[in-house]
C-alpha cells in the first residue's frame, strides 16, 4: 500500500477511535477486572465495556486481520500495525480476549474447511462463544503427544472418555477444542485427532483446581461418553499433530507477547511504578529501565517474525525462543513492583491492589504453553542447531 493510503487509513481509523471508544475503557486495564472474555454465559462489568465490544465487533476490530467474511476487519500488516498503535495512542483497553482468537482462529483459518470458518469464527468475533484448550493430560504434559484421552469411532460420531488437566477457564467456557487419541495403534505422535466439542452437554464435567495465588483459572476437564459428531474435526482424522503443533506457535507467541506487557494495552512497568520512581533505590530503578528496554526488545522482535508470517514465513520453533523471553520478563517485572511495592505489596487486596498474587501467578507462565525447560530444549536443538 503507498503511504498516501496508509496515513488515509490512519486518519480515518483515528477518528473512529476517538468517536467511539469510550472514556472508561481508556485506562489500559488488563488486569482480570478489566478483561472482557465474552461467552454466552459473559456478565460485563459495565455499559462501557459492552459497548466497546459491541462497536468494535461490528467493525472487525476485535480480530482486525481476519477475513471480513469470517468477523474480522480484513486489515493487512501495514495496517495492523497502525491499528495497534493508534489503539495504544488513546490507551484504550482490547475489546475482547479469547482462546479461539489466539488459538483456535489461527488453526481454523489455516486447517478448517470454510464451511467450519463460517460456522464457529464470526460468533468468536462477536464474543459470543468461549472457547478453552484440552491439550494437557495427568499423563501428557510436557510430553503432550502422550495424550490418552480417547475417542471410539461410531460411524457419525466419536464417542470420548478420557480426562484433561490445566484447562484454564473450562468452567466458564462454552466449547472447547481438544487433542483425542482416535487410534490407539498408531505411534504416539499419530492416531492424533483435533476436536471441537460442546461443553454444555451430557458427559462433560470440569473441576476448578485451586492455585497458592488464590486466583484459579485452572480446571480438570472429564469426558464420560461425550459425543462428537464427525464434522467437529478440525484438519484430517488421525493427524491432529499437525493442527497441535501450528496452535502451539500461536499459542507460545501469544504468552510472548502478554507476558512482556506488550498485549491488549497493557500498561508499561515504568507508568506502574511511576509514582514511587523517585524514591526506589538506584539498583531498583535502574532494573525496571532494564526491564522496559527488554520489552521494546521483543516488541521489536515479536514485529519482526509477525512481518516474516506476512511474507509466508511462520515463526515456527523460534516460538519457543519467543514464549521463554516473555515468561522470563513477565516474572522479573512483577517480581520488580513487589520490590517497589515493599510491605503494601504483600497485602492481598491492599492499596496496591492484589500484586502478591499476581507475582504468584506468574509462575504459571514457566509451565503453561511448554515449560521453559522444553522451550531452552528446543532453542538449542531445533534453532541453534547444538548436538542433543
């Protein structure tokens, strides 16, 4: 695109920010409170925020680069780009976070038939269907092609039995797509098959799992004789590995992303702890300056894979390089504010709000997505090229 319409694009996409974003949804808030997640079930916090959602969706700006046939705003990179930096200009909160944007979008666009993009993709854009991950098992974590949850063939349908662990927000979401063994015969990385199933149906029950952070996102997912009807398959029967693999980029450089603050309008380190600057000592100051650099650092180098996507090139293994640095990041700058914050940090719901738990949650990040020991692992060998 010549830069004559690019700053046409802008122009017209900063007027429409300005009209119709709400005053209260331009704090920059992504801490839980301030998330909208949508789902049938979702209750919004206030007028504000369903309006944000609502004018936003009908625009395609919750998934700006999806095809305007599949919800979205059909935004190309350039104009992505621009999207996010005028979004961030007026600091203006992301009108919708969701597991099927993140991750389930990516797969359906790139394995889905377009009569499956039609069916699930616009209601994920309206923020109408909530959607959670089945990948790890008891047995399959770090090892996740080891799942055993299993699914027998009954001409039309699956019928599933098997159970899923860590699956964050099963209890509120809607559907959810899962890895399911469908031959038991095959080697462990085949006989694999990527489904999509209904929460909301005989045979499906979740347990929360509580977390030292008090916060629980976590679920155990059980299927007893759930049924799945055959057109719920995403990609080919038995070769769920392939969908499994190409989410996981997604999903790894989506906690890249988030974990170093650069998601949704986060606010940066630097304006959280600005109020008490001035008074931490030298070594604390000049750890959060090092902490903000490092994020514009994989800001920068998170832009540079997304245009290496545009021109056909995935991040591939270099995910797990992505998702380790962000991990790593997201830890050291909650681990600075509990510095910064000193005794008021320890408080669980004091003037600073709940930042020992979110320090505790942090920890979450070295094993959500892969571990950080399987991404270094694959760093090494996969990247780098070292000898096993």
């Amino acid at each position: 695109m010549t830069a004559n319409t690019l700053d046409a694009f802008r122009a017209e996409l900063r007027a429409w920010l300005e009209e119709n974003c709400p005053e209260e949804m331009r704090d920059g808030l992504m801490a839980e409170e301030g998330i909208c997640w949508g789902g049938k079930d979702w209750v919004f916090t206030s007028e504000a925020q369903k309006l944000w959602l609502e004018r936003c969706a009908a625009k395609g700006y919750t998934v700006p680069t999806w095809p305007v046939e599949y919800g979205g705003a059909g935004l190309n990179r350039e104009q992505e780009k621009i999207f996010f930096e005028e979004r961030a200009r007026i600091n203006a909160r992301s009108p919708l976070e969701s597991f099927g944007i993140w991750m389930l979008g990516p797969a359906l666009l790139h394995f889905g038939t377009h009569e499956q993009k039609l069916h699930y993709l616009p209601p994920v854009a309206r923020g109408e269907v909530r959607w959670c991950q089945g990948y790890s098992e008891p047995g399959a974590g770090s090892d996740l092609a080891n799942v055993q949850t299993h699914g027998e063939d009954k001409g039309d349908h699956w019928l599933v039995n098997g159970q899923k662990i860590w699956t964050s927000y099963a209890d509120k979401a809607d559907w959810i797509f899962a890895l399911v063994r469908t031959d038991r015969d095959a080697p462990k990385h085949k006989g694999i098959s990527f489904l999509l199933c209904d929460m909301d149906q005989a045979g499906v029950e979740t347990r929360p799992i509580k977390m030292i952070s008090g916060i629980s996102p976590f679920c155990e997912t059980f299927f007893t004789d759930a049924v799945i009807p055959k057109e719920q398959i995403v990609g080919e029967e038995n070769k769920g590995w392939d969908v499994a693999k190409y989410l996981l980029t997604h999903e790894r450089e989506m906690i890249s992303g988030g974990g170093a603050g650069l998601s949704g309008g986060g606010r940066a380190l630097g304006a959280v702890l600005a109020d008490t600057m001035d008074v931490l000592d030298a070594n604390t100051r000049a750890d959060a300056m090092r902490c903000e650099v490092d994020a514009l650092a994989i800001g920068l180098t998170l832009e540079r894979y997304k245009d290496q996507a545009e021109a056909g090139q995935g991040a591939g293994d270099a995910s797990a390089m992505l998702k380790y640095m962000g991990t790593e990041l997201n830890k050291q700058r909650h681990e600075l504010m509990m510095n910064a914050g000193g005794s008021d940090a320890l408080e669980w719901d004091g003037p600073l709000g709940n930042r020992a738990g979110d320090w505790l949650r942090t920890k979450a990040n070295s094993i959500e997505g892969g571990t950080s020991e399987v991404m270094l692992s694959i760093v090494s060998r996969r990247v780098l090229g070292l000898p096993g």
